[in-house]
C-alpha cells in the first residue's frame, strides 16, 4: 500500500515546517473528511508549542512535539477526552516547567494532558536524600523535552500516522564503572495511528538505549480524563485480579474502587495499584463510562509490556481538578529506588529497546460501552478480584 | 461612554496579535497624540518578550505581558521613572529566570523593573529548610508568569486601559487535608488606566482563588526609582506614623531616613519598614523627589488594601544598580513563616478575591511637587513620626 | 584598512536581524568564496537559537550567539573540529539547559560543542554545602547566557570578524561589605576572526568588571574533539614541563598519557592536569593529530594568559561521547574553593578588565602536521616532562 510522508521536523537535516494544513483533497483516493493541522501556538505559557491536531473524520487529537510528543486532547462527537486542569493556557512550553524545583513538583507547572508520559530516567513520586536535596523529581523530564524529528504520513486507505523522536540523552562521564553514571541515553519513538472514522488511536513506542553500555529506564502512561465523562455514578471496568491502595490512608476509596463520587471541595486523592487480568496474549482492556453509560473511554493494552495498572482517582472540585488517571506501565508511580528494589525498573542492554503498544477509544453511546463493558467481562471470565484494604507491601512502600 | 477594544492576546480563544499600532487616528474623536505599540522584541535575554507601549501624549510607559503585566519604564518629559539595573538587555524572558536557583536568588536574573509585583504563593527573603534547601524563592513566582489574556481598549475620552490575566496556578493533590497543598490557584487580573495628558498611570489589581477551597497569597509592589530623579540630597516625602529598620545593622540608615546619599562605591542596602498615615477612607500618597525638587514621582495607593510600606535604600555605585525601592504591600519582605506568624499573609475562601488600587504620577517641575508635598503634609497633619532605631519585634525577625 | 560592519543584534538600540546572508559579491574587492550566513534555527532543542556560519573559502565553523557566543562546529575540508555528543539536536537552546539541577550536572544538557566556555563566576566541579545543597553548578553559566550585541565586520582583504557581547550581570546587595554579594558583574567581549584562507580561527575575549567594586572571575576553554580526528593511537603533541593526574583514580591514564586508545564500550574519563612550557613572550602551541598523522587540530595560546591546561581524556564509546577536551584556563576544573586557595581565581578591581587570545587551527595533511609538531618540539626543547603518577596537590584536591 502506498504512503505519502511529510516531514514536519527533522534537525538533523535542518528541516522545519511552521506550518501545514493537509486534508482529503491534498492525497488522491484517501476518504473525504481528513485533517490534519500542524501549526505552532503563540503567546502566554504556550508561546513557541507546536500542535499536529488530527481529524479522521470522527475521532480528532491534538499531539504536542514539543512537550514530548504528548497527547493533549481528543474529541469524539460530544465525548471530550482529556481534563480541566489547573494550568490553564497549555499545552505548556517545556522551558517554562521548572523541573528542578526544590520540592520536586515542578513536573505540574505543564501537567495538562490526556496522556502524558512519565519517565524515561525515573517517574513516580519525588525523590530527596536524607537533608531534603532533590535526586528525582516526579515523574521525569520525557514529557518537557521537544522532539526533534516528527513525520506525518497517509496511506491510501487514508490511515493517518504521526511519528516523532525524543532524545533523553547527554554526557555522562565518570572515573568509575557506574551504570548510573554512563547508561542514560534513552530515545523514545513513537507513533499515533488513526483510520478514517476510526474511534481512536493507536500508540506505538519504543523506548531505545542509545548508550553501548546497560541502562535503566522506567514508564508509565498518564491517561487523565475529568468532567464531563466522569461524573457521579462514572464506573471503571477492568478486568482484575488485585487491587489494593498505594497508602492506608487512601484504603477509603477501596470499597467503591470501581465508582467515582461526584466532585467534591477539598476532595482527596489516592492512587489503587491493580494486577490486570489479560488472556493469553497478553491482551486487556479497561473502561471507564459516565454514570449514565452513554460516554466512556477504553484503553486497550498488553500485560506482557505493561504490567502494572495505577487507578488515581482525584476527586476534588472541578476547578481543582477533578480527574481520574488510568495509568498502565512498566512500574507503579512509587519512589524509583523502591520500584527498582522490586524488579520495577527496566534494563536495557547497550542498543536495545522495549516497545510498549495500546490503544484509546472513545465511546459515544450505550451500544459501544456495552460492547466493551463485555469484552472487559470476558477478560474477568467470572473471576472475583482480590481486593486488598491495606497496601500490598510488594507494590507500595509500607 | 463608547469604549473600543482590542484582544492582543487570549489564549483560550486562540488569539494572539504580534504587532499592532494604534494611535489617535484609529479612534473617532480621542485627542491627537495617543500611541499604543504592541510587539515582540527579539535577541539576547528578550528574545520572545511582548510589550505594549503606551503613549497618553504626556506620560508614556510600557507594560510586559510576557513578565506579569509588570510596568517595566516610564517617562513623561525629562522625568525618566525606572532605574539602571545590572541586568541588561531586558525585559528578561521568564524562561532564563532561574527561579529555581539554590539560593532563593534566580528572581534577580529578570530584575530590572519600575513595578515588579512579588507574589502571590509567596515573596519577600527566600526561605530555606535546616539543611539549606529551598522551600520559597525570593519574591515568588507572578513576575515570572506570562499572562494568557491581553486587552488594551480606548474610550471615547480617549482614556486608555491595558488589561491583562496572569494565573499563578496548577495541580496540587493529596491523601489529606492541607491547605498548603490545595490552594495554591492564583489568578492576577491587573488593569493600567491613563487618559490623554496624565502624568501618570492608575492600576487596579485583583487577585482571585480559582480553587474552591481556602488559598493564600502574599502582594508586594516593588515599585523602583534610581538616576537621575534619585540623587545626593533627594527626599522620600511619606506621612509617617513609626518607620523601623528591618535588621539592626540597617539602623544606620534611620537618622536619615528620608534623604538620600550619593551613589557610593561598596555601598550598603537598607530596608526601612514604615507605618504610614492615611485618611478616614484609608487614601495615602508617598513622593519622591530629587534634590532639586524638579523631578518627583507620587505613589497614590489605600492602606486599607496595601497597610505594609516597605522603602529600599540601595546606595551602591550606579553600575552596581543606585536604586530605592517604595514597596507597598499586604505584609513585609521577610520569610514568609514570619509574615504568617504576623498575620500578614492573606486568606482567600474558594473563590474569593481582592482587589488593590494605587496609581503611580510623575513630577516634572517644582510646582507640581509642591501640590504633592502639601498633599502629604496634610495626611502628616503634624504629628511626629516615631523614629524607631532597632527593629520593631513586629515587623522583623529578631 | 577599509571595513564593513554590519549589526546583527544590539538590544540597547532595540535592532535584531534574523537573516542575513553575505558574500563576497557583497563587498568590493575582497577574494572569492566567503560566506557568512546569520540565521535562526527551529524546532526540537535548538528552536530560537542564532547562528552564525562562516566560511573563508576553506575553513567554516559555526558561532552560536544565542549560547554565549560558543563555536559550535568547524571544518576544514575532510578535517570535522568537534565531537559527536550525546545531546542530539543542538546546539542547545540555554532555556532548555536545566542549570540549577540539584545534581549540579545541568549543563551537560546543553553540552555539545568544539568550544564552550566555562565560567565567569565559576567554573569546575559542581560544589555542595554539606548536607548536599549545591552552591556552584557544573562549569557556570556564561556558555547559556545569549548575547546582547553582535557584529559582522568584513575589510577590504577579506578579513571577517565576528564579535558579541554577553553579560552574567544581576543585582547583589547586602547590608554589609561582601565582595561575593556585590562584585558579580561580568561581561565577555569576543571576537571571532578569519582571513580568507586560513585554516582556523582567532579568538580575543575580553572579561571586564561591569561593577565598581572588586570581583571575581575564573575561564576555562573547553575545546572538544573526538571521531574521527581522535582515533585509536592518535597523540597528543604539546610542550609538557609537568603533567599529573586530577585523582588516584585517573592516574592509570598517565603512563600513555600522550596517546588516545580506541573508543571503549564503558571506558573511563580522565582529566590530566598541564605545565606547559612557553616562549619568553609566553606563547604556546599544543597539537592534537590523529594516528595516521594526516588530520590534526592546533591550539595556539599564550601562558601568561591562560596558566592551566587540562587534558580530558574520555574514552567511552563513541555513541556515549569519545572525544577528548584540551582546555587551556585561568584554573584547573577543581571545585572553586581550592582553586581560590591556590589562587586560581582572578581579581578584578572595579572597571578593569583581562583579556585573552587563544587560536585553532586545523591540520588537513601531513606535511602541515609536520611543521606544527616542529614548533612544538622547540618550546618543549629537549626537555624531559616531568611526568607525576599521582595528583600534585597543588593542582589537586587529595
């Protein structure tokens, strides 16, 4: 099948394009309806950002180069995936996070997303030595660093994929072998795919070690998505084996694990780690639906390459961020050393890669959540989930 | 009265203007002689900073979208308000203000300001935990945000208003209560307002909690005058009740408190804490003045809104930046533990706001000042001011 | 001698060109085939950086403004003066080079570079309070600081010259005398000049004291080179009075000190610390050539100027940044407090200033390497280098 490309950004070979707006008309063949927009944001926290906003006639999503090649909204008829978060004004330019804040927080200065990738060095909470000094910030630096080569291409059939390359790589240099030292070159490679009228996309990313010797590198996928899709009475529908709360003090929100209260002022959060159950391939699939089954979202995945679940329900006031994060990875979002400590972080010999592949569909109507509530259903095969009161101590720092 | 608007930039609606000209022509029946020059400077430390610089025919200043809606110069005449900094090729873009510095002291980095507003999660000294890491940056964050929404609009009085909105805001969450953690969703709405002929400008800032629970916030104007209208024998001319030194080694500069030296090669910085007088309705006005008596600048401001006045003697040589500094504020420039203790950090209820109100008027002759200096005598009305030569328990950690 | 001068930026006068392309047609007179092409860079990492390209005919090599006026690449016919670093994407633009990371490593990020300065206030080793805190970060700040003021200049023999001006100045103030408060007002004037023909470059820098009081700078110039230039058994030719390890540990790398070994999967890096010997006017030459003595690059510089030389040698990879550094200094790359104790920190009283002029040059045969491997071989004269197996513990930290 033939494809035509567009690079968007290559600099290497000192190409760059501000701006390019393809539709049906500009590929013979492809279905009506396409559209595809790359064009750079200006002014406030967004000024400099790059956007690719796709439309393949149904389903359309805004991807940011800039920020890490992130997710940043998607659309589906009336079925708005994504959040209302308290930054406003993103997709935030990755010059303005401040990382390197003391408390380690600064990763939430551009935390706006439907998907936002966590990683590559580390993710999960904050890390400090014993006097309070900053090791690993939350979350990582993947998703504040612009990619630097990003293509656009449609094939016949009118499958739209964007791709895009982003380097968490410099110079390590020391006088001593230290893995920590030399290893941390890592590259992400990633894909969005989408069909005409497709109601979703597809994700391809291989995360390589460009470095000769061993590396380490962690991932999760932070998928948020808020109001109006979640809502009192909002249902998560996976399929599990285990579930138990990352801290006691968030054991509340176990009891009604699968439910989402309304928004509430001075609401709280709290992360449930859950062990998925998949079928041989290593194939699961999770949904999340309004309270009246008529808008949801599912998450395709594998197991096999992402074998840790993190359900973050965060239930404050909509202006405080009302929002739930469905978060598949290589590891839960504890302290790196602790994950590292459980077999959680992944190593990479010098040259290899790990590929990480799964799907978000959007649902518009009862029909289609009913047909995925019932292939999470058959995923469960009527086992009952183990559900845990307290911290498993194998998955939580207890 | 018919009012014409313009939206230089609104990042919700995707609106962004990089260059616009507005002068008199533009608007029936204003006076000659308006300008409104709105762009983007580019190179060095400014590449990508926006202004807007206004002209009322008299009186002209330019106001830094990209820097918080700061007011980074103004003139009228020979009047020249603002100061030398050692920070050249500014207005410096927030993305080089290493904020997150070790020492508390990155905000330096983008400091060369008439107005910077020190705000609003937090300002004065930096303060640091027992080992000496950070915990809050000198003078916060608001000066460092660009704003996401600009208007500038003319009247048919020909009266010109630049507004703009600067949110100093993100996601915090956690497994329990804490105001710290919840509240911190700022938004800054800040109006600048002259008419053809003014000498000067009036602002309107009103700070809002986004979030729907409990917030705080901290404002200082940090409002700052160096040569020439600063000079060997010029007078801060201030209704006094009590004025302090902030620490005991600044004493030294209270015996002359309301005068200053030359510029002096290795000189020393003073910061004088004042009490100051006002009317019934709360209504209070400083002045500065030269030597002379030829230049001046008035600050109109209400105590009720802005009860700390901070003066800044900072008797360097001019090129290691020769400046006062007339700060109105909710509290004091101290470690903000200490301004809470106090009771000078304000508290807002979800959703809550307040509002400040000063205005800033150039003198360019004699007569003009002598109508200020009769203004503030009569708030003085005669009574001493308490000349206190050690700090004041209150007012200072001692 | 007539000359041409054109701006390219000057922020005082409020002028920046982003494009501008000269060649010899555009000056009467001058020889055929120069070049020199202004342009901004987008996209990735390097989105808003200036450089500048020259070409004189046979030598070209890249300024980079926008990082402090750093030279980022040059090549002479088949001779490539540089390195492969593992920051893809540069250069680097300094909003992205996380500077203030607690690791004090940031710069690293932005460290790709034939010649990149280290300096003003510091450079060397990150430096730590004792519970960790960081005081000084790896190798300062003036490589990430832009220019403010940059010239084209070309005269009727041809001759270009390039020149900028980049400021590490701020506000210091204190309430009592502390020359680290007041004295940090540094400003580099460099220059960048090439004859038609020639097959390198020279470079004047200037560091003045923009304060009127004492301050501090130190300079190091990081000149790195790595494949193909360096390759298994290319030398190291300079004249050596005293050459020791920077620790214990690198002290394996002495006795082939002069003698690079093949890239090594999980090699180490080494840094050797140089007497070099001198003329009576101080001048000095150290030579770099590959294996088979047919490629090389020179290092003209004059001792009494630039006192220290270090020799970096990294032998890692070449996918994790083989490359050596040869960089003459006012000190060795030791944490700043011992190089203060040695005296390696330079005093200028207020107003003054210390200049320095460095050349490379690059070898594109053997006939060309032979003459400069004579030159050197006269300052060495005969002399046997004294060749220590442990740290000189002047020179060192032990």
């Amino acid at each position: 099948m033939a494809k035509r490309t567009w690079t968007l950004l290559n600099v290497a070979e000192d190409q760059f394009v501000e701006k390019l707006e393809l539709t049906s008309k500009d590929v013979d063949g492809v279905p009506e309806g396409l559209s595809i927009i790359k064009r750079r944001l200006y002014g406030g926290m967004r000024d400099g950002v790059d956007v690719i906003e796709v439309d393949n006639g149904a389903f359309r999503f805004v991807v940011v180069p800039t920020r890490g090649m992130g997710l940043w909204r998607a659309t589906l008829g009336e079925v708005q995936l994504g959040w209302q978060a308290p930054v406003k004004g993103g997709p935030i330019h990755p010059s303005l996070v401040r990382l390197e804040a003391a408390d380690g927080l600064g990763w939430m200065d551009g935390f706006d997303e439907l998907l936002a990738r966590c990683g590559l060095e580390s993710n999960g909470s904050p890390v400090f030595n014993e006097a309070g000094v900053l090791r690993y910030p939350l979350h990582g630096k993947i998703q504040n660093i612009p990619a630097h080569q990003v293509e656009v291409s449609i094939d016949d059939s009118g499958e739209i994929t964007i791709s895009g390359v982003v380097d968490e790589s410099r110079l390590f240099c020391g006088t001593v072998d230290d893995a920590e030292l030399f290893g941390k070159k890592l590259r992400l490679t990633t894909s969005y795919t989408t069909k005409p009228g497709e109601p979703g996309v597809r994700i391809v990313d291989t995360v390589s070690n460009l470095s000769a010797v061993r590396g380490e590198f962690q991932m999760i996928y932070h998928i948020n998505v808020g109001t109006p899709l979640v809502n009192a009475g909002s249902k998560l529908v996976a399929p599990v084996a285990k579930v138990a709360p990352r801290f006691l003090v968030e054991a509340e929100a176990i009891p009604t694990w699968d439910t989402y209260p309304a928004p509430a002022v001075g609401g709280h959060s709290a992360c449930l780690y859950h062990d998925l159950l998949a079928d041989a391939s290593g194939r699961t699939h999770v949904l999340l639906h309004n309270a009246e089954a008529t808008q949801g979202v599912s998450i395709f995945l594998n197991k096999n390459q992402l074998p840790c679940f993190t359900q973050w329900k965060n239930v404050q006031a909509v202006e405080d961020g009302y929002v739930t994060g469905l978060e598949p990875g290589t590891n839960f979002p504890n302290e790196r050393p602790f994950e590292a400590k459980q077999g959680r972080v992944v190593t990479l010999q010098g040259g290899e890669s790990r590929t990480f592949e799964f799907a978000i569909e959007a649902h518009a109507d009862a029909k289609s959540i009913a047909a995925a509530k019932k292939d999470v259903l058959k995923l469960q095969a009527g086992r009952e989930p183990e559900v845990l009161h307290e911290p498993n101590p194998e998955w939580s720092i207890t």
